[in-house]
C-alpha cells in the first residue's frame, strides 16, 4: 500500500471536516443504480449462507453479490455476515441492523455489542444481523494506505514546517498544499482498491440490503439503523416501499439535503452541543473552564476560552510521548467525537484541562478512539471506507474556486466562531476522487410503505434534530419520536425511547400521537 510522503496542515484540515459528515450522504439517483425488475437474481437471492460460529453466540457467513447491479453477470464481491440468533421460541424474524459511519462494521457491531444494540425482549424474537457494506470491513473492502500512511494523513509527519502549519489558513498555498494530499490519497485508494472504488455508492448498499432480507428468508425487510445507517433505510423504503416491515430510523439523515445544506446545519449542531457541554460544565467545580456562574454570558466566555486553547495549539503544536505533534484540527476532532455521548463530557474535562497544560495525551485519546486505532494500528478500514463512500456518493463541483471557496468559510466561521473553521474547505477531499460521483435526488416518500419510526435528539451534534424532521416530512408512513436531550442517537439512552421503539418493533404498534415527545 502507499503512503502519502507529505502532508499539509489544510489537509489535516480537510480531513476534520469531512469526517464531521458521518452519518451523512445524498440520495442516490435509483434510475442508474437499480436493476430492471425482469433481470434474474436468483444466484444471488437465493443464497444459503454457511454459518459458522465466530463468537459467543454469534454465527458469521459470507455471501456475494454482484460488483455492478447494473451487470449482474460480471465481477463478484464477497459481503460478511454476523448473526446473533433470536434467544425466545417465539421468532418474528430477522432484525437487519446498521450502526452508521459510512464505513462502520454492521458485523463488527453484532459480534461485540449484541446485548447491548437491543433490549432482551426484542432480542428474544429477532435474529440480529449485521453487515458489512461494500467497500467496509471483512467485506470486499476498500485499502489505501498502510498504518503509517494513515497516520501521516490524519495526523501530520510530527514536522509543524513540512505539515504547512505555518501556511496561512485559506490561502491558496494552504488549498494547494490540501489538494495535492488528497489527490495522493485519491491514487492511494484507487491503487489498492480497483475497480470496486466506483461501486461503493449508497444505492448499491440498498440493494445489497434487499439482497440480505430474501437471503435470511423474511418477507419484508425489518431494520435498525443509525446515523448513516437512516440514510440506508430511508432510501430502501422508497425504492422499495411494499417490502417495508419494522423500519426504525434513529438520528435521523435528510436524504433531500444539498452538500452545502448539511455542512451548515451540521457545523450548527456541533457548535450548538459544546456550548451545552460547556453550559454543564460551568455548574461543576470542576469544570476547567470555570467562572462566575453559568449564565450566557459566562458560557460565551467559556467558548472564547476553547476558541483560545485552539488558537494556542494552531500557533504552538504539542507534541505527544508518541511523537505525533497535536494540530489543532486534531483537537477539534477530539473534542466533536466527546459529544457524541453527554457520558463523554467528562473526557472533555480531562482534555481542556490537559492542553491548557501542554499536553497532548488526551487528544490523542480521543482521536485514536474516534479513528478506530490502537497503539499505532488501524483495527478497521473505518475512514478509508468513509472518506471513499462520502466521495462517490456525493456531487463535486467540476472545478474549485479559491475565491469562492474562502467566501464559504467565511460565513461557516460566522455561524459557529469557535468550530466553524475547522469544518470548511471540505470541497479539497473530493476534487480528485478517481471514481465518478453519483447523482442526488431531491427527497423519499416511500408510498404505501407500512408505518416507520423516526427519531430525532434536540441536541444531537452529528445528525441535527431538523433533519429528522425533515425527514418525516418526506415519508408518507413515518412517525416522528422527539428526544428533548443531548447526544447522537437515542435508543438505548432514554427510556421513554425504548419503550417506543421495542413496542414497534414487537407488535408493529406506533405512538397514538403523531409527534411523540420524550424528556432526557
């Protein structure tokens, strides 16, 4: 595999801001990407995976598909398969199950989590099943760098002048610097990953998914997905709109939303959840960013003094025992990835306190784990995968603006002072992606689909409440479940959610009200 022999600081950048899209993607235009009804799939429908045990409790299979649904006859891929068998006498099928990313382990997340994913009464009469989707995983997947040309990528050579950080942000050497790393790692992938770069798209994945739900034998398709993994569901309940059975869409994604439209909003969520972080932490005497109280004008203060320690680390690179220097775009990354969860605020404690210190560890922590790494190795394709998918499923502009370009920034920053920076330029990791971008369509409806749930949080950083009500707008059947709190993604972190959720998907039985609320 190759590796990227120099980085820039606008790359660092880059990659900030588009990892902050997970979760997120357009619609696919099905047209292109959807076979013809009378086309003969039955090598591929009627599959009977080998199951073989893997784990505790958990079985694991692979199956293939076609590389191109469009030619079903030509090259195969190989997608993995992991179930947890239902635990009751009384099945009701099988419950297909995404986790999000794009790029995350459907199949990773069966083997290690199945107590966790589900309450015991659902998963009494379901099989849980995940995957892997193309391009991911154990699945036919998708290689670019080694662990050390990752680590290059993400997080610089340790050399503050051959990383350009002292290159002017958004000047045209910081752009040029960016676009040449991400056109080394464009050639990377497309290297180590063939002809199946082109085939990773959304729309693909959804027929895979209908391809699963006849393999494993159920009727209609029963499904929880997360994050990206609603983007999934959504599109198939549009495609395929009779062959819905329990869909529950959680942290919910606008497939009608342009680029530029989710890069807003989501710059907007993530600046909006660390000031309620930092609202928090204001009331505890151990809050690193203590003051006088907790009021607005307290929390201003305590942003300004994040946008400071950002500031200070831009200047003065830290670097850690492992000789990886801290940018601050990887400081963002740290510090977005611990909003996730209101459980992770007190990493956030830890990290402000330790940088306003001159350490470095903390970040590091936090980047590693969002990354998927460990000791210097890379345990999953998580963010090649991602990065990959993001570019083939998104439109790209035929040629970029410098001009233009700073202009965006600029009204980026407005909306979110302290976090907007670090969530611009993000046109630079797409414009020499060798693979031809896919087209978007404008919304879903899913017409005659049985009842879906969708579920937005109020202060969801990832994938902004609006979008799940935007969401629900757009399908004809859908229920939409409020969660007044904090954090990305619901089920599993409210009760008043589960209950919802675990009704619906034992009985098929939605709220009376069309709008359910649920208090944190």
């Amino acid at each position: 595999m190759k590796r990227i022999v120099r980085r820039g600081s606008a790359a660092i950048a880059v990659i900030a801001a588009i990892a902050m899209l997970c979760g997120c993607g357009p619609a696919m235009d099905f047209t292109r990407s959807f076979p013809l009804p009378d086309n003969d799939f039955s090598d591929f429908s009627e599959q009977r995976p080998k199951w073989e045990v893997c784990g505790v409790e958990v079985l694991c299979a692979d199956v293939f598909a076609p590389l191109d649904w469009d030619d079903p006859d030509g090259e195969r891929i190989t997608l993995r398969l992991t179930k947890h068998p239902a635990e009751g006498e009384a099945r009701l099928g099988s419950l297909l199950l995404n986790p999000g990313g794009p790029g995350a382990s459907g199949a990773n997340f069966v083997r290690q989590n199945f107590v966790g994913i589900v309450n015991d009464s659902v998963r009494e009469r379901y099989d849980l099943i995940g995957w892997d989707p193309r391009g991911v995983g154990q699945s036919s997947a998708v290689t670019c760098l080694d662990d050390e040309g990752l680590d290059e990528f993400f997080f610089g050579t340790g050399d503050p002048e051959e990383d350009g950080a002292l290159l002017e942000f958004g000047s045209d050497a910081w752009i040029e610097q960016g676009l040449e790393t991400s056109a080394e790692f464009a050639e990377a992938c497309a290297e180590g990953s063939g002809d199946l770069l082109g085939h990773i798209d959304t729309a693909s994945t959804v027929r895979d998914l209908d391809m699963i739900r006849q393999i494993v034998g159920d009727d209609k398709l029963n499904y929880l997905g997360f994050s990206y993994g609603t983007q999934i569901g959504a599109l198939y309940a549009d495609a395929y709109p009779e062959r819905v059975g329990r869909l529950v869409l959680d942290g919910a994604v606008d497939p009608s939303s342009t680029l530029e439209e989710v890069s807003r909003e989501q710059v907007v969520g993530i600046e909006g959840a660390l000031r309620n972080y930092t609202a928090d932490c204001l009331t505890r005497e151990s809050c690193p960013l203590s003051g006088e109280g907790a009021g607005d004008a307290d929390v201003d203060r305590a942003m300004t003094r994040i946008g400071e320690l950002l500031a200070r680390v831009e200047a003065d690179p830290i670097p850690a025992a492992d000789g990886r220097m801290l940018y601050d775009s990887t400081m963002f990354t740290s510090i977005a990835s611990a909003l996730y969860s209101p459980s992770m605020w007190p990493q956030l404690d830890v990290l402000f306190e330790e940088v306003a210190e001159g350490g470095a560890e903390q970040a590091f922590r936090l980047a590693d784990a969002y990354y998927d790494r460990d000791h210097g190795v890379y345990r999953t394709n998580l963010f090649e995968a991602f990065i990959s998918i993001n570019c083939v499923d998104y439109d790209r502009p035929d040629q970029l603006d410098y001009d233009v370009m700073r202009a965006d920034a600029a009204k980026t920053i407005e909306l979110a002072p302290v976090t907007g920076k670090y969530q611009t330029f993000g046109d630079i990791g797409c414009a020499h992606w060798p693979a031809p971008a896919a087209d978007v369509i404008q919304e879903v409806e899913a017409a005659g689909a049985d009842p879906i749930l969708v579920i937005g949080t109020t202060g969801d950083p990832a994938t902004p409440f609006r979008w799940a009500q935007q969401l629900d707008a757009q399908l004809e059947s859908s229920v939409l479940v409020t969660f007044e709190g904090e954090g990305h993604t619901a089920y599993g972190e409210s009760g008043c959610v589960d209950a919802i959720v675990d009704d619906y998907l034992l009985s098929g039985a939605v709220p009376e009200s069309q709008d359910a609320v649920c208090a944190e």
